[in-house]
C-alpha cells in the first residue's frame, strides 16, 4: 500500500514538475510574441513615415530644387531606415533620419509660399501625428521588452529561457539628436 501511494506522489510530482515546465514555456513564447508583435507596429509607422517624407521632399524639391544635398541625405537616410534588420540598426538610421529631417524644414523654412501651401501643411500635420504614434509603439514595444526580458532572466524561468534558447530582447532606445520630434509647424 505504501508503494502505491509512494509511486503516485512521483507521478504527481513529476506531472506537476511538468505542468511548471509547460506554464513557464508558454508564457516566455506569448511574451516573445508580443515583443515580435510590437516591434511590427513600429515598423508599420516607420514605413508610414517614410512614404510621407518622400512626399514631403516632393513637394519641398518643387519650391527650393537647388537644395540637392539636402535631398540627398534625406534620401540616404529613409533607404538606411527602410534597409534596417536589428532594432539597433532601425535605432541609428531613425535617429540619422531625425537629423535630416531637421535640415529639411530648415530648408523649407525659407520658402514662404511653401509654408503656405496646402498640400505641404496636410503632410506636415500627417507627419506629426505619425511621429506621435511611433513613439507611443516605442513606449509600449519597451514595456513588453522589459516584461518578456524579466521574465526570461527571473529563477526559475532563466533556465528554461537558456535551455530552450530564448534570446534577450533588444529595446528601442534613441540618440540624442532624437529626443526632439522633427519641428513640423510653421
């Protein structure tokens, strides 16, 4: 009789023993998820941003087309942006892309009539509100990677992230040159 309930307590500790397994498995996969997931929502906005910059560039180019360098490095910035892998390579080439933006309106700062143009201000205001958006998905991106990196870095969790190969999560962090949003009213 006692053998019976001895070999029970093993199956019971053993089914609970996996049970843990399972639970911490699963919640470090949704968790991994959800960084996967926010960090799509960034690149989502980057993209969005990137489509009106090159509008924006258009119709600066139609009011100040001796501005060449100016574009130039617009340009080379937004293709070091779209051509990104890591969240430390978007960093540096959104961070880049804040910079030339500023030489951009400064450029635009200079045309009256472009200021006044219709076309430009609705781009600017788009603009703006996408650049409030991608920093609302870096805060939350940053959340979730601070929630999915304590959880696989916390005992007993850490073994299992280490044995099942989950990687640390990179956050979204910004130069200094970013903490301003590019200056868009005129």
């Amino acid at each position: 009789m006692w053998n019976l309930i001895g070999f029970g307590l093993v199956v019971l500790i053993i089914v609970i023993f996996f049970v843990i397994i399972i639970a911490i498995y699963n919640s470090l996969i949704k968790l991994q998820n959800g960084v996967e997931g926010a960090w799509s929502q960034i690149n989502v906005q980057l993209e969005r941003r990137s489509d009106l910059i090159d509008n924006l560039v258009e119709t600066v180019k139609g009011y100040a087309a001796h501005e060449k360098t100016t574009f130039q490095e617009v340009a080379r910035a937004r293709s070091n942006l779209n051509d990104a892998q890591t969240v430390k390579e978007n960093e540096k080439a959104d961070n880049m892309l804040t910079g030339t933006l500023k030489s951009l309106f400064a450029v635009a700062e200079n045309y009256p009539e472009l200021k006044a143009d219709e076309n430009f201000l609705e781009l600017q205001d788009q603009l703006s509100e996408t650049e409030d958006k991608i920093a609302q998905y870096r805060e939350f991106y940053n959340e979730i990677v601070l929630t999915y990196n304590n959880k696989r870095e916390v005992f007993p969790n850490n073994m299992l992230a280490n044995f099942f190969n989950f990687p640390e999560a990179e956050y979204f962090e910004h130069g200094k040159d970013a903490e301003e949003v590019p200056q868009v009213d005129f």
